[in-house]
C-alpha cells in the first residue's frame, strides 16, 4: 500500500507525482494539434468543446493553462469591408 500524506486541510500529496508531468504533456500535445487543426482561431472555451467531442474532458481552465505555457494565443477574425 502507497504513503497517503493527509493535512488539516485534506490531501496534500500524490501517490505517483511521475504521471502528473506525463499526463500534463499528454494535454499539452491534444492542445496543440487541436490549435494547430483549427488555424490558430479557436480559444479554450472551443477548444474544450472541440477535445470533449473526442472523447477528452478538461476544463476550460486547465486547457486556458496549458494554451498559456505553449504560448498559444487565438487570432481574431479580420473584419471585412468597410466600417467606420
């Protein structure tokens, strides 16, 4: 059986800190291609909706980080004709 640290405020610890890093680039490689598939114009609000389609259930939060640590900004639409 594994360690489990508890402290006043709940769990404080995790049992396999080696898969966090893992799974984080796992995100981090979904996030990109999705990104990198939709030309750089979709943010974390679509590109959560877009990876739970496939089947990968993150909030819209973690996806915004991992967007963040990539470097990864959503372009804005140009507008066309003539506007004032």
């Amino acid at each position: 059986m594994l360690p489990v640290v508890v402290t006043m405020n709940g769990w404080s610890g995790n049992p396999n800190p080696g898969n966090v890093s893992n799974e984080q680039a796992m995100l981090d490689t979904r996030v990109a291609t999705a990104f990198q598939v939709k030309k750089s114009c979709y943010g974390a609000w679509r590109l959560c909706q877009l990876l739970a389609k496939d089947g990968w259930c993150y909030n819209r939060k973690t996806i915004a980080n991992s967007m963040k640590r990539q470097g990864l900004v959503a372009k804005w639409p140009e507008i066309q004709g003539n506007h004032p």
